[in-house]
C-alpha cells in the first residue's frame, strides 16, 4: 500500500497543520495513528497522508473523515 513512510516533520508540512494539531487530530480520529518504524521512532505511510488530504481537499466532514481514517486502519491489519 504505502510506498513510504514519513517522519512527523514531514507530515505536518504536508498537512500544514502544527505537531500539536496534528496530534490533537490523531485524539479526534481525524487522522492515523502512526507505525513504529523503530525503538524510538514513528511515521505515517505517505499514501495515507495523501488520501487524508485530497478528502480534506473535497470537503468531507469530520464524520466522513473518522469513517475514512476507521478504513485506513482496518487496511493496515488486513481486515479492510
């Protein structure tokens, strides 16, 4: 699914939103938790942030959005 997976930093450029809004997002369901990628380290795969933004983009409602990011976890674990 992913072709890579982004560091915070790069999401929250992306995205256009503060660290702390985007994890305040994360609290709301209104964006995925992120991936271990090691002992102390996270990231998001970048196709995720991609298709978060284009619904963003096409005015989809925070419902429609929770529904959206509830998707994108199920995908992770193979139960989508």
């Amino acid at each position: 699914m992913a072709n890579s997976i982004l560091r915070l930093s790069s999401v929250t450029s992306k995205r256009g939103r503060s660290r702390s809004s985007h994890y305040l997002d994360i609290d709301q369901g209104l964006f995925t938790e992120p991936v271990k990628i090691g002992a102390r380290a996270v990231g998001w795969p970048d196709t995720e942030v991609d298709i978060l933004n284009a619904a963003r983009i096409a005015g989809k409602t925070d419902d429609e959005i929770r529904v959206l990011v509830a998707k994108l976890h199920a995908a992770r674990r193979g139960t989508a």
